[in-house]
C-alpha cells in the first residue's frame, strides 16, 4: 500500500510540471516555463545541501523531500519543455 502511494506522488508531482511546461512551451512563454525550471532546481538545491548540513530542517526529512518530490519534478518539467518546444517547432514548420 505504502509503496503504491510513493509511486503515486511521485507521478504527481511528475506529471503536473510535464503538462504545465509543455502547455507553456507550445504556446510560447519560453520564459516562465523557464523560471519555473529554474525554482524547481533551487528548491532540489536547498534540499540536498540541507541533507548534509545540521541545521533547521532533519537530513532524512530534506533527502526524502529531495528524491520523492523535487527530482521528479525537475525531470518531468525538463521533458514537457522539451516536448513543448518540439510541438512548437513542429507547429512552426506546418504553418509555412
């Protein structure tokens, strides 16, 4: 039961970004799909540096956050970019 939640989550918080930066690269706001990215990776950042440093937050606490919820993230939001940006590619060539 456990583990079918963690991979439940874990495609959660996967595939919201995928869809989210794929819809924003197609239509065309390179620039918050971007940022976005950007704040994903920054979070995973603070996690894994407050995994090895004693302070404020538990170091089990910030690599679980890390592995179950920002490496997702950062890998689902990387490739709906990537998709939205063949889509809008592919979108681009057809109108010619």
């Amino acid at each position: 039961m456990t583990q079918g939640m963690v991979l439940g989550g874990m495609l959660l918080f996967a595939g919201l970004p995928f869809a989210l930066l794929t819809y924003l690269m197609r239509s065309g706001q390179s620039g918050l799909a971007l940022t976005i990215v950007s704040i994903i990776g920054a979070t995973l950042a603070m996690f894994i540096y407050a995994s090895g440093r004693p302070f404020g937050i538990d170091p089990v606490l910030a690599m679980m956050i890390a592995m179950l919820a920002c490496i997702p993230a950062l890998l689902g939001s990387t490739a709906g970019a990537f998709l939205g940006w063949l889509l809008r590619r592919q979108d681009d060539r057809s109108v010619k």
